[in-house]
C-alpha cells in the first residue's frame, strides 16, 4: 500500500494565511522525511480555504522536497479553463521534475460554483469536457477542438509542453457515478473521497467502476483505486487516543453545525465504529485500514495531513508512529503497483513510449 497525506488548508483566525502556508510546506517536507509516498494540495474557492491555487503552494513544495510525488486533491476542472490548467500543471510537471500527478473532480460549494458561473445542471458536463480537452492538450502537439463551455481551438499550441508524456490522472469520486464513468472511460484510476458517510455508498461506486472498467473493455487486474481517511490519531493505547482526539472531534462537529452540515456521526465512538476516522492503537489501525481494503481494494490511501487542532508534538508523534508502526505493516500486507519514476531524461518522456494500462508503472 501506498501512504499520502493531503490538505485542504482550511485556514482559522489563529493564525495569519502567511504562517497557515508555511504550516503546509513544512508539513510536506516532514512527509517526504518520515517516508510518506505522496503530498496532496486540494482546491477550494471558499471560505475557510486558501487553497484557491494548488499550482503555486505545489511550486513551492517542490523547490523544498526532492522525492515526495505531488497531488492535487482534487483539481476543480468544473470551474476552470482546461487551456490555463493545462498550462499551469505542464508548468509545476518541469519544476516538480516530473513528480506530479493530478486527481481531478467537479469540486464541492455552493460558492465557489456561484464565483465560476457553474451551475448544478452543467457542473459535470464542465467537468467530463474539460477533463477530454485537457486530456488532449496533455498529449497531442496541435489541437483542434470545440465545445459548449469555451471558446473553440484551431491547431492550438500550448506551451510548456509537459515532461510526463502523459501524466497520470486520477478521478476524484464522492457520491456520484459520473467521475466513476469518465475514469473507467479512459482506463484512469479512481480515488473514492470515503470521508463523509459509511463505508457503504463508496464501496458501491468502486463496484460500479470496475464494473465500468471492464465494460470499456480493459484489463481488470488493471484498475487502480485509492481512498481516503477521515482522520488520524495513533497513540498506543485506544484509551489515549480517543482522549486526544475527542476535542478534534468535537471541534469538526461544532463547525458542521455552524455551516449547516448535516451530522452523520454524532459521537467519537459512532464515528471510529461507522466512519473511516483512524483513531486507535497501531494494531487497531491496521485492523480497520484492512478491513477496507477488503471491501474496496484500494492499494493507495490518504491522511489528513494537518494538525487538526492536535498539538504540534501530538501531531508529529502520530505521523511518526503511522510511518514507523502502521505503514510498514500495511504496505507488507497489501501489495502496489509501483508510482511512476520521474522521466531521466527528455527521452524517457517521449511520446513513442507506451503508457503502462491503468497509468501504473
């Protein structure tokens, strides 16, 4: 199994937007320390985020790591010109050498999606539309396109072109087929968001897409999936990690409640019990990560990679005792394809090389 840790970099008074960046970069770089295989930035145009620009905190995080693989998570394509995206991400491809790799989605918010003029009936039409463009402008030289939601291409060049010939896509999945249909369309992976609700309705949907998958007529032993996790807290004893986190916990559940959000899981226990919150014991952990992958059969899994409310030591403690006490076990126990090795030379990125099924290497 393959371990990453993401951010959306929900930013609150106590600090300054600048300290909140410098949190996240120095948490990527204690990532890559600690022997995490991926460090993700998601997308957000509203309040309380500051990552409307995952292309400049990802710039950043490149210059100051060196193996780490870089996310997005997820990139809105929903609301953005797929041209300029193409542009930005061939752009951070170079300066990243070649470590970067994109998960996409329609995105969530009511205000982000009324700041874009997206709408909830064109919101994954915008979506599969610029996910094709951009798919294209990825690998071809000149393109000749035309759609409904930007103005049409006439053998159009963009520059850079990119250093990964192609660069691998994720789709981001939540409660909806559509992302599911558009990956198996294009024998991309899928990442199941399984934050929100039981495990239930994501295993459901990753049903669906290997379903999907082979419809499209490709391999399944080559389907890819990945999942997130809700929360972390390792301690070594149950006991003191549910006395740790019970105050993060409560925090979320006092946000929710001020934003509207409805409450799937009223209580700590209901959640460690019912959600995909990974507080516990080591052992305990590894137990519940298991126990998902039986059902879902995801190689690749993601953290939150932030504090969360969790002092800084508390925080690093945990992370330390997830790569030093957990990961092992896991990626012992359930075997994954290798990411993609940055390109070595102009050569290795050559558009003659054949791309492995699944966009795995």
């Amino acid at each position: 199994m393959k371990f990453l840790a993401i951010t959306l970099i929900s930013h609150h008074a106590a600090t300054s937007p600048t300290e909140r960046f410098g949190e996240v970069v120095a948490t990527a770089q204690l990532a890559e320390e600690l022997g995490f295989d991926g460090f993700g930035v998601g997308e957000r145009h509203e309040w309380p985020f500051l990552s409307s620009s995952p292309p400049v905190v990802l710039s950043h995080i490149a210059a100051k790591t060196s193996r780490i693989r870089l996310f997005t998570a997820v990139t809105t394509l929903s609301l953005l010109d797929p041209v300029r995206a193409y542009e930005d991400y061939a752009t951070l491809d170079h300066l990243s050498g070649g470590r970067l790799e994109l998960i996409i989605g329609k995105g969530n918010g009511a205000a982000q999606a009324k700041l874009f003029h997206v709408t909830t009936e064109d919101q994954w039409e915008r979506n599969r539309e610029s996910y094709e463009l951009f798919r294209r402008l990825w690998r071809e030289e000149k393109v000749t396109w035309s759609g409904r939601f930007r103005p049409a291409l006439e053998d159009a060049q963009t520059w850079p072109r990119p250093l990964q010939r192609p660069i691998r896509v994720w789709h981001g999945s939540a409660t909806s087929k559509e992302s599911v249909e558009l990956a198996a369309r294009h024998g991309d992976p899928l990442f199941s968001a399984n934050v929100s609700n039981p495990i239930e309705p994501y295993a459901e949907l990753i049903d669906h897409y290997r379903e999907r998958w082979a419809h499209y007529g490709h391999d399944p032993a080559d389907a890819l999936v990945g999942a997130g996790f809700a929360g972390l807290y390792a301690a070594r004893t149950s006991q003191e990690a549910i006395a740790a986190y019970r105050p993060v916990f409560q925090a979320r559940l006092d946000y929710q409640r001020k934003a509207g959000i409805p409450i799937v899981f009223p209580t700590l226990e209901d959640a460690i019990e019912r959600s995909s919150v990974l507080v516990g014991s080591p052992q305990q952990i590894i137990d519940k990560v298991l126990r998902y992958h039986r059902r879902f059969g995801h190689e690749v899994m993601h953290i939150p990679a932030d504090a969360e409310g969790l002092t800084p030591a508390r925080h690093r403690a945990t992370l330390e005792l997830f790569q030093s006490e957990i990961a092992p076990v896991l990626r012992a126990e359930v075997p994954s394809r290798p990411f993609p090795s940055p390109p070595s030379s102009p050569a290795a990125s050559d558009d003659r090389v054949p791309a492995v099924a699944g966009g795995t290497s």
